[in-house]
C-alpha cells in the first residue's frame, strides 16, 4: 500500500542553475509568506525603491531628535536613550 505524502513534508530540490543577471533575478526573489501565498520581494537595491528610501531617511535624519526617536521606534535605544541590552547596552 503507498501512501501519499502530507503536503507539508519538504520534498528535495534540484540544485539551482546559475542564472544570468536581469533586473528580476538582481532585485526580486520570489519569497512565500505566512499565509503560503508567494510574492515578489525587492531589495533596497531596486531603483524604484531608493526614492523612497531616500525620502524617508531625509524625514527621519531632520533632526536629532527625530533621529533618536526613530531608534526608540524600532528598539535599539531605551526610552531614556540608552543603547538596549539586546544590542550592547
């Protein structure tokens, strides 16, 4: 009797095949999400996305004070401007 494999067992991948550089293989990989949907993910790198980039690091990098917040936000500092201790702190 065979049993067919539960779809969430891995099943091996052929090794990849050195691919040529194109603008869809340097800056977007495809990637699967929690829900199992799979996206395209782009990099920094992407020329459509450095606009932003820069337009946001110009917002947050104003001022000091906006500098130090933004750290605060994502977790590297304390809310006394402490480094945290999961970084050194």
């Amino acid at each position: 009797m065979q049993h067919e494999q539960a779809p969430w067992v891995e099943v091996p991948r052929k090794p990849r095949r050195k691919m040529t550089a194109t603008k869809t293989t340097v800056n977007h990989r495809v990637v699967r999400t929690a829900n199992g949907d799979y996206v395209l993910s782009r990099t920094l790198a992407d020329p459509d996305i450095k606009p932003m980039v820069d337009a946001y690091m110009a917002q947050v990098t104003r001022t000091p004070e906006t500098a130090l917040q933004f750290l605060k936000d994502l977790g590297f500092l304390t809310k006394s401007g402490r480094l945290a201790k999961s970084y050194g702190g």
